[in-house]
C-alpha cells in the first residue's frame, strides 16, 4: 500500500496589512503547532520512539509554494528528521483545487511509497472527503495532518473513493489529550 499525507498550513499571520496572500508568514500559534503536530506524527506513525514504525516515513514532501505552506513543511521535514533535498515546490498546490490536487497526486514518481503534501483549504479539505472510500473529514483547520491509506499500485491510478483513513490529527486534538505538553496551539471551536 502506498501512503499520501497532507497537511493544511499551519495558522498564518494577518498582521501585515498590504502583503500578497502568497507571502504571508506562519504566525506565533503556527509556529507553536507545526513543531507539534511533527513531533506527533514522529513518535506515533513514523518510529520517533522505542517502537517500531508503524508507517514508513514520508519519502518525499511537496509544499504549495506560498509562505505559510512552505514554512510548514520546512518545521515538519525537521521533525521527521528528512534531508532538506526531499521537500520540493509545487506551485499548483497554491490554492488548489480538489481536481488539480488530484492531478499532482497521479503525477508522483512511482518509486515513492509515502508522500506528504503542504496546501490550503478548501481544496485540501475537499480531497481528503473525496478520495476516502468510507470515512469522511469533519474539518481542517490549519495544521491538520491527515495520512491516506491509497490502494492502488500506481500513484498515476488514484482516484476518487478509494482511500483508507489511517489518521487524522489537528492541534486541538493533541492540545486536548496532552495539555501539558503542547498547552496554546489551538484556540477552541478552532475553524481556521
């Protein structure tokens, strides 16, 4: 089986009044969930731990070209402890839409096995409730992972309703489980 992770950005800042929507940085709790959610993804999927690797580790990471997208994928590649010359841009996941999301996924290298994604809502959203068999996402807000389980052999096959849910992770669930540890990276009711 091969696996497809995306991830919305982290939260972006707002602060700066006149710069373009592609240039905005990560703001303070983006900076504060990103690390987070990688460290999660790390320990729990991926063999940051004493256990034994439940998926492999993503091969290849593929960020949207925007600020705020790229900056996540650089604080998650760090967490998961990938080589700098594994994240690579891709300027049509800017703002993407489900179909053009689509269309990257079946144009991957057939050698990857695990490839994570970096975009925006709604497009991201709307793919994860797309290409799932059965389960659906109730939401995205920013910095939510999402790991696919893809049937096929070929990534050039993909297609709607046939992945399988293997996780679904946003700050607010890990602030919710493990307070102590990752206190202030959501806010409640957390939409953005």
């Amino acid at each position: 089986m091969r696996y497809l992770t995306i991830i919305r950005h982290a939260k972006s800042c707002w602060d700066q009044p006149g710069l373009a929507d592609h240039d905005r940085p990560l703001g303070a709790r983006g900076l504060i969930a990103a690390p987070a959610v990688g460290t999660f993804l790390q320990r729990t999927y991926y063999g940051g731990g004493e256990e034994a690797p439940l998926l492999p580790t993503p091969q290849k990471l593929i960020s949207s070209t925007a600020a705020r997208a790229l900056a996540t994928a650089q604080i998650i590649r760090e967490r998961l402890h990938i080589d700098m010359e594994h994240l690579h841009l891709d300027s049509r996941l800017y703002l993407a839409t489900e179909n053009t999301i689509l269309k990257v996924v079946q144009g991957l290298d057939e050698e990857w096995q695990h490839v994570a994604l970096f975009g925006h809502n709604p497009g991201m959203h709307i793919f994860a409730d797309r290409i799932l068999a059965r389960a659906r996402i109730p939401r995205m807000p920013t910095c939510t992972a999402v790991i696919l389980g893809m049937p096929s052999q070929y990534w050039a096959l993909s297609d709607w309703n046939e992945a399988q849910l293997v996780a679904y992770v946003t700050p607010r669930m890990l602030e919710k489980r493990f307070p102590e540890v990752w206190p202030g990276i959501s806010r409640p009711n957390d939409e953005d």
